[in-house]
C-alpha cells in the first residue's frame, strides 16, 4: 500500500486518490465523514426534518460510493455540497413537497458554475471547456473566481489574501461568472 501515515491525516486529495486508485472504500468513507456535518446541514434545510436530512445524507454515501472513480472531481468540498444539494431536490420532487429554502443562511453560492461541475451527464463534454475558459479569464477574475468556488474563500478573505478592495472581488466574482458562462455556452456547441 503507498500510504503510512495515519489516514486521518491525509488530505482530501490524497483520500480521493486513494478512494479512486485503489478502489478502496475506507479512503472514501474517511473523506465522506469530514464533511457530514456540511452535508447533514444541506440536507436538513432543504428537507426540514432530521430524519430524512439523516437518511439523505447516508443513502447518498451509498449511491455514490461504489461509483467514486467514475466522476471527475476539482473540489471535493464544493462537489459534495452540490451532489447533496441536487440529491434533496430530487428526494422533494419525488414526494411532491414544496420547497421551502432559507436563503439567509450562508451556504456556497448556487450557480451555473457549480452546476457544470456537477451534471454527470454533461460534465465529461463541459469540463475540460470550463477549465479552458478558467485559463481565459483576466487575472483578477480567476484568481477571485477560484478561490471563491473552489476554495471557498469569503469576498472579504479574498480581499485580504490578494490585496484587492473588497467591493472589486464581488465585481471580479460576478463578471467572471458571468465570462465563464458566456464562454462555456460559445465553446460547448
């Protein structure tokens, strides 16, 4: 086996790797259980009911365990919260119950970008285009775009760890959102 040290101690990467590589479920479990809490607290706002935010977040583990190395994940953190996300919708739709959101609590930001990272059946088509317009966008958009989805940085943490006036990394966010989807939807026909 190529890992010694202790697997609580890998990185999420190093997880996934070793989730995907070995096929080996104790590397995903350990990666799943860190973000628990996250995906119980998705789940028990769209639900509203403690258990079936319970249920949702172990029958998600079991749908997408066994097929881990089919998806091509950037941030694991941002895929799992749209994964559970896009999993409650399908559990309210299936039982035809209104959907009732707070949008006041702080959760990451729901957008085109996330969902192209998530959408299996598009993804292998859209992906390498997102990744290609990433490289496209100005400097100031990238930076404030990557940090913000994929290593979920505040507008204000982004601000302080590159310098940038506060009110700027919302204009960079937006307008590089918007770039990207420009650009995904001129690349992808």
């Amino acid at each position: 086996m190529w890992y010694s040290k202790k697997i609580s101690k890998f990185t999420d990467e190093e997880l996934l790797i070793g989730a995907i590589s070995e096929q080996n479920s104790v590397f995903f479990g350990e990666l799943y259980n860190r973000y628990i809490p996250l995906l119980y607290g998705v789940a028990l706002n769209y639900l509203q009911n403690a258990d079936n935010a319970k249920d949702a977040v172990m029958s998600l583990y079991e749908n997408i365990a066994p097929k881990i190395a089919s998806y091509d994940i950037i941030a694991f953190k941002t895929w799992i919260y749209s994964v559970m996300k896009n999993h409650c919708l399908q559990i309210l739709r299936k039982d035809k119950t209104e959907i009732f959101v707070d949008f006041s609590i702080n959760f990451v930001e729901d957008d085109e970008i996330l969902h192209l990272l998530n959408e299996k059946d598009e993804q292998d088509e859209r992906l390498p285009t997102l990744k290609m317009c990433i490289k496209k966008l100005p400097v100031e958009q990238r930076v404030s775009v990557l940090r913000f989805f994929f290593e979920e940085m505040s507008y204000q943490d982004i601000a302080d760890s590159t310098g940038y006036d506060l009110l700027k990394v919302k204009s960079y966010i937006q307008n590089g959102k918007r770039n990207l989807k420009i650009c995904v939807e001129k690349n992808s026909k």
